[in-house]
C-alpha cells in the first residue's frame, strides 16, 4: 500500500470533521477550526464545495483529490465519495469517517505513483498541461511537479492529436423491406442466446415492434404502433431485434430515442448484442448522438486556453484539455467527462465551452475536420443505429440542416415523455435571456466583452465584401439588434430604467406580473400571469417590440436570399469549405427567422382574442428572490398536433413505447386517451396497440404503504417520518417531494441525527453536486438515502439493494400553473373531465415512482406515500396484485424494519 503523502488532510460530513495532520495523527475538531486550519495551509479534501457547504465557509479551498483525479484520469469514471475515489484507485475502503483523512493522503501518494510510473496510460501532453497549470498556480502543480518527466520529444499539442473524420458517401435509400414475424423471432433467439429462458411477452413485443419497419403504404401515412410493456419484459432486445433485421436488410437507419441518459447507456450495452463495435472498413454501426450543446467545442477551447478564461475557470479549461484527448466522443454532459468536474469549478466554464449559442463557423473553423460535433454528425449519417433523446429527434425534424439525415423510422422508448419533450421543443419564449442570446448572435462581442465570439458581421466577412447587398443586409441588421436587451438588462428593469423597446417590454411584463401575483407563500419562487386583460400600457409596448423584431427578421431575410444567390452562382474563390460554411450560415439564419417569426406572432395576439390552439403567459422567474429571466411564454394546448406534423408526417414507421404508455384507471389501461397522446390521430391514422405485462411478482415483492397519521403541513412530522424511515430501512431510500423548499426544510432536519448512525443523506438542490453523480453516489453506497424532486421520479435506474424504499411526501397533485390549467379546461369534454385529467398526471407520476422501486426479479422493497388521505382511485397507478396497506407511521416502521411481507395483520386493499 503506498506511504500517505505528508501533507494535512481535511475530511468533513453531516456527523462531524476530522483533521490529520502530515506527521500521522487524526483527530475530530470543530467546524471553526478546520476553516483556521485550511486559512493557515492547503489542505487535502475530497470536493472542496461540498467540505465548504458543510463547514459553512464558502470560500475554503485546498488540494482537492479530485481535481488531481481529472489530471492524473481523465475520462475515467469515478464516484466522488471516499468510497469511491478508494475503489477507483485500489485502495482499501475506509469504514469511519475518521479514516477518510488518511485515505485522501493515501490516494494523493498512489496518484503521483501513477504519475511516475512506466505505464501510465494518460502520460501523453500531461508535462505540458503541467507547466500551463503551473502558470496558472493550480494548487496541485507544485506538489506533482517532482513526479511528471519531461518528455525527451516535444509533445503534440492537443489538436494535432485528435483524429480527423473521413467524409463518406451518401447512403443509398432503404431498401422496401418486410419482416415476417418467424424471421423477427428468430433473430430475437440469436440475440438473447442460446438457452436464454424464453420470454412470451418478449417475443410477443418483438413481433409487434416488426410491423412497424413494413413499407408505407401511402404518403404522410406512416405505420404507428403504441407497445406498453411492463418492467422486466425485455423491450429493449424485444425492439432492437426487428431493428438490427431491418437494417441488415434494407441498408437504412434506425434512431432510438430515450428521454434519460440511463437508457441511452443501457442500449448501448445492449447493441453490442446485434451489432459489432466497428465494421469491417472501421465505421461504427451504433452510434450516441446528442444535441450539439452537448459536445465540446474545439474553438472554445482553444479561445479558452489561449486567455480567454481566468483564474479558476482557465483551470478547469487545462482539465478539460486533458479529457478531450482521452475523450471517446467529447460528450460534456452525461458522457465520459465526470459529471462532478463543473461544480468543482463553480463557475457555468462547461457550459461555456460547448457551443450554446449556435456561434459555430463551420468549415471556417480551423479544427472542423476534427470537431466532436461534425464527427457524431457524420457517424450517424452511415449508422444502422442512431441512440438520441426525444428533444434532438424533434428538433433535427422541425430544423435539421441535412433532410437525407432526418429519421424516418423511429422508435420512442420512455414513450411517456414524447409529450413532454413535445411541449418544450416547440414552445416559444420571448425573454430576456433568449433575446440577449439573439443580440450576441448577431452583434458578437461588446464593450471589451473576452472570447471568441463573433457577430453575423466577422462570421460572413467575405460574403460582406464580395456581395454589396449581402453586406448591407448584415449591416442593417447589426443595427437593428441594437434595440435588442444588452448586458445589465436585469438590473436596469429593476431600477426602472429599460432601454430600447424590448426591455421596455419586459419592464411592463415584470411590473403586470407582480401586479397581478397571489402566490404569497411561495414568495421567492417563479410567478407568472395569464394574457388576458392586459393594461394598455403593456400592449403598446409589445406593438413597438413587434415593430423592432420585424425590422431585424427583414435584413436577415435578405441576407439569406443573397447567400442563396451566391451558393447559385458561386464566384471562383468558394471552394467545398467555404460552401459548407454559407450553408451553415443559412441554416442558422432559417432558425433565427423562424425565431423572430414566432415571437412576432406571439406579441400580435396580446390584447386581442386569444387563440385556442395555444396558451401564452406572462412570467417572472425566480430563484431564492433572484430573478432570473423575464418574459412571455407561448406553448400549445396539445403540442403533439405540431409533433405530429414534424415528426410523425416525414417518417414511415414509428413506435412509441413505455411500460406506463396508459393510464390505468379503474376500468382498466385507456388506451384511447394513450392514442390521442400519440398524435396519431391528428393525421387520422389508427395506431396498432399492444400490451404486454410485467413478469415481476410484485404481490411478494413489494408493499405500498399509505402513512395516514402525518399531518399535511407539518414540517417537523414530515422531517421526523422521513429521518424514522431512512433508519428503519437502514438507508436505501429514494425520498421524493413535489417541493424544493419542503425537500430543504426536511433534510436541514434530519442529515446530522443520520450521518452520526452512519447513515448519509444527499439531496438535489443542497448538495453541490449534479443529479447524476448523486445518483452514482447513491447506487454506490447501500446506506446512503437521496431526496430529490421531478427529475429522479423516473430518471433513476438502481437496481438491487442501494434502493429498497422509495417515500413520497404526499400525493404528487399537479402544480396550479396557466399552462396546466388551460389543459384542465381543454379537457373538460374529455371523458372523465377536468378532474379525469388531473387523476391521469397524478396516476402517472404515482407509476413512475413506484417503477424506481422494483427493477430486477431479485429485487424487492416498500413505496411509502405520507398522505392522510390518499384517494382509492389513485391504486390502480400500481401494478395488478401488490398489496396497498393504510397504516400508521409506527406500523409502517416495522413493516419496513422487517422487510416485504414479514408482518402480517394489517388489512390490505389491492392496486
Ligand atoms: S466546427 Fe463549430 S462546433 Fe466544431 S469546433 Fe469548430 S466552431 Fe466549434
């Protein structure tokens, strides 16, 4: 084992903190003196804004073991926990909180080994890097300094190490191909093995998922098919199967798309079953494909190494650098850059180094034949398997720059979400930080702004000076976006002085907003307001915002006219790239248009009647006090009528499927509802249905609890159920809240009492930390309990022990916004009404936390709802037989002590 490093260690959770100081003692302290100690010396600690968060001193920084990590690993997985970083390097796992201070000076000793030895994998720049960091006076660089050689040669930079993308011929069209059931089932077998245990339901959902792949009969007609497969059936290989066939066979191109990141990794896994890793000539066959902001941007980079990032975030840009060149796709966010590097960092510096804002240039960059983004680009292009998420799918549909690449055979797993994902993608919001955004786009950098940003006007420089009436058309536009929000807009609303007619809008939406507001108790949160009756004031200013958006959509408009013309007739001096480059300039161009187009018609309704097809408020956002963004919202009232003339319209088989794809009330799966969900019935087309249930024996191995005696309300009941139950369970348990107040009042409650039984407890919204490292966190520690809101009520995926109890704080009702109410009203004529359609969402959410709880054969567990009064409609969310038990939080207690089905007594309902 290697020799501590003899530096001082800091170690600091809810149950206390630990000093040991470089001559080998460990002692507890107080919070007040770790901060003295750490003011004195650097210190060595294990994610320096958690430690700060939990001592309270914000400013502590030290010798963090996982900066080092990203220096010495990077692109290497690791969980950020003690725990973690000891498994991650081959150390022995402390089993006290007072043996974390010798393990980070351990694992500090074993990472300079690494650094040191022959075989270090990630050798390669690292001397380099080293010496930037140095300049830059990154704690760590003194310390490794002794241990990283000098290489003999001088070390390529970055850039010149990444590879280039080949172009490639554009794939032919599919050919027309049908697949007959016994074929689909047969590849099934070979796919799931040789002596795989045969599945029913599997085969029978594979079957279905092969009429989809069938030619299309007539235009705009597509093959549609609603699957709903319960957990544990194998939809996953069910689909693949009927996929890989079709694509074997016709040569054509299959998109999966997922609504979370888990999916997307569990498909990747599961396609090596169909699909090698590479073919013969190199190509991948299944490729991940995200939205551009996802990706690294070389540019940025390069901007940020070169001086355009400081102090820490130039940092993090050095680490960054590292993990690009070890990175298998440049995928920042869910990829294989650790989700905990950002918040390390504190500042947005990832988000700031993809390309956010569509600023690319294209075949006018210089590292475009290497870039992240055209490279995944192409891949998907020659690909059988493209795995993307719901908002790409949608979006490269409404606005993709290539038709020969959209996706014409679709198949929409987490089918549930498609409406979701629907909703945002093709919304309109006319704020200030979506206009700033829009000023920058066409300004570029201003008043001593750093960064490589340009304006229309340095992107398009030769079409400028080539094309007189191209270059008058940028100019115009350049000041027109004059009267667009410019920096420090937000504060300058708020001391009541706007400048220009768009902020004078947003001044008027700010102040009918907070008119209008009775939220009190929510006080500090976003507050919105509906459309209706607004003063004259307010409308007046949206006439002359309208008038000022329309004289900016003019010149663009005609500079993509005139890059038409050019790209017609194009003068000698455009070569391939720079044709590339004016096609990428009017493909962002179109989308600005579009843009512009839509605020326009948004701002023309106010004050006039209000249009039935869509819902638009006016809204504030806030965070703790802060306000963040001001502006109008427009969404559809059914957003996939729009999806279904985008998405479904230009494809010829798309499936969507979910193991909650209906509502189950109590007469049993609606699947009418289901296929007006679809949006299949916009294009009048009947989508086949199937259904195929889970093999889960959810009678024996799963309760639901309903605690009857916790008052609504109380925050001191709530918190003392949550600590009693995390202890019964003895950790393992999933905590879900409909509020983030509520969720930060109960853990300030409870964290210390369950850190000093041994017991961690995360949360979102508290911890400094992402949603999805807490999820690793969580699922690598069978002791620790996480609480969160929305986004872990299905975006997590624990199978086994880590989670055997999930606990809502109540009956998960609907938030009372605009927009959810004016759904309530459209659906008043539905079957069951307005209140029909509040028991679906609540039914829906119930089944999609209840889905967290049992995800394998083997597992097994409680789901408690803290609710005095659950209503009997709202059971049939759970699966057929799991038995439901009103019962006391001490009843419950022991039944969660003992595990499933140890007590008996109690009088059970079932769902
Ligand atoms: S081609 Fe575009 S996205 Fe890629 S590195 Fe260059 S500027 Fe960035």
């Amino acid at each position: 084992m290697s020799e501590p490093l003899p530096l001082p260690a800091i170690h600091a959770s809810h149950a206390g903190t630990w000093l040991r100081d470089s001559n080998g003692s460990t002692r507890g302290c107080s919070k007040g003196e770790a901060v003295m100690a750490a003011a004195d010396t650097p210190l060595l600690l294990l994610n320096a804004p958690l430690v700060a968060n939990r001592l309270g001193y914000p400013d502590l920084s030290g010798l963090d073991l996982l900066e080092l990590f990203a220096f010495v690993r990077p692109a290497r997985f690791c969980v950020p926990t003690p725990k973690g970083l000891a498994e991650a390097l081959d150390l022995a796992v402390p089993d006290s909180d007072d043996e974390v201070p010798l393990l980070l000076q351990r694992a500090a000793a074993r990472m300079m080994e690494i650094c040191e030895s022959t075989d270090w994998a990630e050798r390669d720049v690292a001397w380099s890097t080293l010496q930037s960091l140095a300049r830059l006076r990154w704690p760590w660089a003194q310390v490794l300094a002794p241990h990283v050689r000098k290489p003999e040669r001088a070390e390529k930079w970055l850039f010149s190490r990444l590879p280039e993308w080949e172009e490639a011929p554009e794939r032919a069209q599919p050919q027309q191909v049908a697949l007959d059931e016994l074929a689909v089932e047969g590849h099934l077998e070979r796919l799931t093995g040789e002596g795989a245990e045969k599945r029913e339901g599997q085969r029978l959902f594979a079957r279905g998922a092969g009429s989809v792949f069938a030619p299309r009969a007539q235009d705009k007609r597509p093959h549609v098919l609603l699957a709903q497969a319960g957990t544990g059936i194998g939809k996953t290989l069910g689909y693949l199967a009927p996929a890989s066939l079709w694509a074997e066979r016709s040569g054509g191109t299959v998109w999966v798309s997922t609504y979370t990141k888990n999916l997307q990794r569990q498909l990747r896994r599961e396609s090596t079953r169909a699909w090698p890793e590479r073919r013969a000539d190199g190509s991948r066959p299944v490729v991940v494909r995200k939205g551009r902001e996802n990706y690294l941007c070389l540019l940025n980079l390069e901007d940020a190494l070169q001086g355009g990032f400081s102090g820490r975030p130039a940092i993090l840009a050095q680490l960054v650098a590292r993990w690009a060149a070890y990175s298998q796709d440049g995928d920042m966010i869910g990829g294989d850059l650790p989700g905990w590097l950002g918040t390390l960092f504190r500042k947005r510096g990832i988000a700031a180094l993809t390309d956010q804002r569509g600023e690319c240039v294209y075949a006018g960059c210089p590292h475009y034949r290497k870039c992240f983004i055209e490279r995944s680009a192409r891949a998907s292009a020659q690909a059988d398997l493209v795995i993307a998420n719901h908002a790409l799918v949608m979006v490269n549909a409404a606005r993709g720059r290539d038709h020969a690449q959209r996706p014409t055979r679709i198949v929409f797993d987490e089918g549930h979400h498609v409406f979701d994902a629907a909703d945002s993608t093709f919304s309109a919001a006319l704020t200030g930080q979506e206009t700033i955004e829009l000023r920058r786009w066409i300004v570029g950098p201003e008043r001593g702004n750093r960064g490589r940003r340009r304006g229309l006007a340095a992107r398009l420089a030769d079409i400028a000076s080539y094309d007189e009436a191209g270059g008058e058309a940028i100019k115009a536009a350049v000041a027109a976006a004059q009267d667009l929000p410019s920096d420090g807009w937000l504060a300058r609303l708020a001391d009541g002085t706007p400048m220009g007619p768009l902020e004078a809008l947003l001044a008027q939406v700010r102040a009918t907003t907070y008119a209008r507001d009775e939220s009190g108790q929510e006080a500090g949160y976003g507050i919105e307001t509906e459309t209706a009756s607004l003063p004259g004031e307010l409308v007046e200013a949206a006439g002359t915002a309208a008038q000022a958006l329309a004289a900016i959509r003019t010149p663009l408009m005609k500079l993509a006219g005139r890059l038409e013309a050019v790209m017609a007739d194009a003068p000698d001096w455009l070569d391939g790239q720079g044709r590339a480059r004016i096609e990428g300039a009017r493909h962002s161009l179109a989308w600005r248009i579009d843009l512009l187009a839509a605020w326009e018609a948004l701002l023309s309704r106010l004050g006039g009647p209000a249009d039935a097809d869509f819902v638009d408020w006016l809204a504030v956002d806030r965070n703790d006090a802060r306000e963040f963004d001001i502006g109008l919202h427009r969404h559809w009232v059914d957003p996939m009528k729009p999806f279904a003339h985008t998405v479904l319209e230009p494809a010829h088989g798309v499936m969507l499927t979910s193991a909650t794809l209906t509502d189950r009330g109590e007469e049993g799966p609606d699947w009418p509802h289901a296929v007006a969900r679809s949006g299949a019935t916009h294009l009048e087309i009947a989508p086949r249905t199937s259904q195929s249930d889970s093999p889960f024996d959810y009678a024996n191995r799963a309760e639901v609890l309903i605690v009857t005696d916790i008052r609504r309300g109380d925050i001191a009941g709530l918190a003392g159920a949550y600590a009693r139950l995390i202890e019964a369970s003895d950790g393992g348990v999933l905590g879900l809240f409909t509020a983030i107040r509520r969720m930060r009042a109960v853990h300030g409650r409870i964290a210390d009492r369950l850190a000093r039984a041994g017991l961690p407890l995360y949360a979102q919204h508290v911890d400094p930390i992402d949603t999805g490292t807490l999820t690793d966190i969580f699922r690598d520690d069978p002791r620790a309990s996480l609480l969160g809101t929305d986004a872990l009520r299905d975006g997590v995926d624990v199978p086994g022990r880590s989670l055997r109890c999930v606990v809502m704080e109540s009956v998960p009702w609907p938030r009372p916004t605009i927009l959810h109410r004016a759904r309530r009203a459209a659906a008043a004529d539905e079957p069951g009404g307005a209140k029909g359609h509040d028991d679906r969402i609540i039914r829906a959410r119930l089944a999609q936390a209840f889905g967290r709880l049992i995800r394998t054969r083997e597992d097994a567990g409680h789901f408690v709802v803290l609710s005095s009064a659950f209503p009997s409609r709202f059971l049939s969310a759970f699966p057929d037989g799991t038995p439901v038990i009103r019962l006391t939080l001490a009843e419950a207690l022991q039944r969660v002590a003992h595990g499933v089905h140890a007590v008996t007594g109690s009088e059970t309902e079932s769902a």
